[in-house]
C-alpha cells in the first residue's frame, strides 16, 4: 500500500512506481498532481485500489486499466480528464466503487457498465455525458447511484432500480430526462432522491441537443461548481440555484407539451427518505399528504412547478430543516390546528420558502416557536391581517420577505430588535406607520 493522500504534491506521477510490482492499493487523492495517467501502471498486475481523485490530471483514461481483473476501485474523480469512458471497464467483474465525477468525460455511458453485478457506488456527476439509460441494469446490491449535471436525454430510469431495495441515494438532477416521475416506493433504505432540474411532466423535442458545458462558465462560477458539486455526496445543496440559473442560460428552451404527472403517492413509502428534490420540472396535481409518513425527512424541494391544492398539514409536522414549495399554484390556509400550538415538528427549521403561490388567510401565531428559522419567504401570495407579534422570537431570522400581499396595520416595532436582519421586504402591503 501506497498511501500520500491530503498533501500538497506536484508534478507528474512517477512512471517507475511500476517497479513496485506488489503494490494493490495506491492513493495519492487530494494533492496537485498534473500530466496523465502513466502507461507504466500497466505492470501493476496485483492493483485493487487506485485513488487518484482531487488533482489536476489530464488526459485520457488508459484503457489497459480494464485488463486488471483484480480492480475493485477506481477513483478518478475531480480532475480534468476527457474522453469518453472505455467500454473494457465493462469486464471488470469484481469492481465495487466506479468514480469518475467532476471531469469532462463525454458520449455515452457504456452499455457494459450497467452489467458490473458487483458495483456498490456508481458516481459521474457533472461530466457532458449524454445519451438513454439502459431498460434494465445488472446490478445486484447498487447503493450509490449518482449521474448528476449531464446531458443525458430522454429514457427511463431501469425497472432493477425501481424494485432494488439496495439503493440508499439516488441522483439525476440537471439532466434533460422527461415523462413521470420516476415510481420509487419500494426502497426502503433510500435516504436521498434527487430528480431536480429535469422536464418530469414535460416532453422536448426528439432531435434538441442541449448544452450543459463547464467551458461555459467563467472561471469563477467554474470554480464554484466544481468545488460545491466535489461535496455533493455530502448533501451540500447550494449548487442547487447556480444549475437553475445556468441551465436558463444555455439550454434553449423548446418544449411542447405532453402528458403532464403528478408526484407518485408511493414517495410515501420511503420511510429512511431523508431528502426528496423534485424542483425545477413540471409537476401537477396536489402535493400528497402521505409523504408526512417519511418521518426521516429533514429536506423537502418541490419548487418551480405548478402543483395546486392546499398544503398538506402532514408536512408541518416532519422535522424539515429546508422547507421549499415556491413558485407553485397552491392555495388556502396554513393547515388549521397549527395555528393552536407549537410546530414542534418543524423546531429545527431553518429555510422556509412559500413565496409566489395563492396561499391567503393569516400568518398562525405558532410560527413564532420557530426558533431556529433563519430565511422566511411568504411573498407574493395573497396573505392579510397583522404581522404577528410572536415573530419577534425569532431572533436567528436574516432575511424576511413578506412583500406582494395583504398585510395591514401598523409596521411592527419588534422588527427593529431582531439583531440578526439583514433583509426586510414588506413593500406592496396595507401596512402603516413610521418606517422603522
């Protein structure tokens, strides 16, 4: 075993590192490690592990490294390697974790791929790969399977996964994916889904080549996306609005209409669901109340579509920490009864945003035991009465906007002693009195 990880080496790897016949296990992850990959692996006949993940390599991948059947990892994530991926690697029987994210990888996932029966992790987030997904895949015991920020096109997620009960996170945000939302309700040990930033409820034309391209960004957005997308399988969402802004920026946005979907009631079957992202496409229908049996669920995104209906009371009482279903059509009340209590369910909510919906009647009281909220969002909806005084102990509160609705009274005193404001929006309202 080799292992120089977390320094700060240069340079190219060495190419006599070859002579280290017995080596099985090389890690020189996390260093500043420029050139290619070295022909001279190649002799490392006994090679397990190869770890060369968050340098600055070049390059294509060396084909050869599908002739070393003794492979069980190969990561080679956040560098700047391109190239399509070699179809060999599709004969690497007992390979286990396969990570190529964060490169410039391009064309289509080999079919061969999708047959590796021994693959734990499957991650190629934010390369320019493109085509379908297969119909069906080989995988016995799939965990990870994460395809974030490509530009894969129409198809439908494997029927294999639908049905594993394997898959702990799965990801395909920011892709051009249409039709239903995919139907997953029998896995109970996912934790994390993410379906944002897709066409789910829309189609697009058949023959429309989309752009998702780093070489499109400036060298500090780039920068950015990389860095933030390089924690992704740490649930570090922030990537989250700069994919939204970049994708209106260079995806021509031709679509027709097709049949539009409604957001599968078996979501509520995923009871180990930590996180459910469905933002950004072009859902439907009512947002359903069993996902209130996802007790786990601590992330909750099903903004920017055009979901309808009242919110669901169910959804006040999970211990949601982001709280999104912005830019909707929904309506009524906040659910009657939390407006006699405290949320305890949502004691640890930090970011709530209803904003741009029809939501009308008063804001409860009870939001007031929302201790920890630091982003509150209600905007142009059609809101009334006074803003209530048991806001003033939300003391964590930095931003606050309530502009675009029916607030009237007077302009609370109590907001002048909320330390933590950075941000007051209460134009476009009935109220009154002196500007604080």
């Amino acid at each position: 075993m080799l292992n120089l990880a977390n320094n700060s080496f240069s340079g190219e790897i060495p190419r006599n590192i070859s002579r280290c016949s017995n080596l099985n296990y090389i890690h020189f992850g996390d260093n500043n490690l420029n050139g290619s990959i070295p022909t001279e692996l190649r002799s490392l006949n006994k090679l397990e592990k190869l770890v060369l993940l968050s340098n600055k390599l070049t390059g294509q991948v060396p084909a050869y490294l599908g002739n070393h059947s003794s492979l069980l990892v190969i990561a080679l994530g956040d560098n700047q390697l391109h190239g399509k991926i070699p179809d060999i690697f599709g004969g690497l029987k007992h390979l286990v974790f396969l990570d190529f994210a964060l490169n410039y990888f391009s064309g289509e996932i080999p079919m061969s791929i999708f047959n590796l029966s021994s693959l734990d992790t499957l991650q190629l987030i934010f390369n320019k790969l493109e085509g379908a997904l297969p119909s069906d895949v080989g995988f016995n015991s799939l965990k990870f399977f994460l395809l974030v920020g490509n530009q894969l096109m129409i198809g439908k997620v494997p029927t294999s996964i639908l049905n594993s009960t394997s898959i702990m996170e799965f990801g395909i945000d920011a892709n051009n994916f249409t039709g239903q939302v995919p139907a997953f309700g029998n896995q109970k040990d996912l934790y994390w889904l993410g379906l944002a930033e897709n066409h789910f409820g829309n189609g697009m034309l058949d023959d429309l080549k989309f752009m998702y391209s780093l070489q499109n960004c400036t060298s500090l957005e780039q920068q950015s996306w990389r860095s933030t997308a390089k924690i992704y399988r740490q649930h570090v969402q922030s990537f989250a609005a700069f994919c939204r802004r970049k994708s209106k920026e260079t995806f021509p946005q031709r679509f027709y209409s097709l049949k539009t979907c409604e957001i599968p009631h078996s979501l509520g079957n995923l009871t180990r669901l930590i996180e459910l992202d469905l933002g950004s496409n072009k859902l439907q229908g009512t947002v359903p109340s069993n996902l209130g049996s996802c007790k786990l669920l601590s992330l909750l995104y099903l903004n920017g579509n055009q979901l309808s209906g009242p919110i669901p009371k169910e959804l006040f009482e999970l211990s949601l920490i982001e709280f999104d279903l912005s830019n909707n059509h929904l309506t009524g009340y906040f659910p009657v009864g939390i407006g006699s209590g405290n949320l305890t369910g949502l004691i640890n909510l930090i970011y709530m945003n209803h904003s741009y919906n029809n939501l009308s009647g008063e804001i409860p009281s009870s939001f007031g035991t929302l201790t920890s909220l630091r982003e509150l969002y209600l905007g142009n909806n059609t809101l009334q009465g006074a803003i209530p005084a048991s806001l003033s102990s939300l003391r964590s509160l930095e931003y606050m906007d309530l502009s675009h609705n029916h607030f009237a009274g007077r302009i609370p005193k109590f907001l002048d002693e909320l330390v933590s404001l950075k941000f007051l929006n209460l134009s476009y309202n009935d109220l009154e009195g002196e500007v604080l």
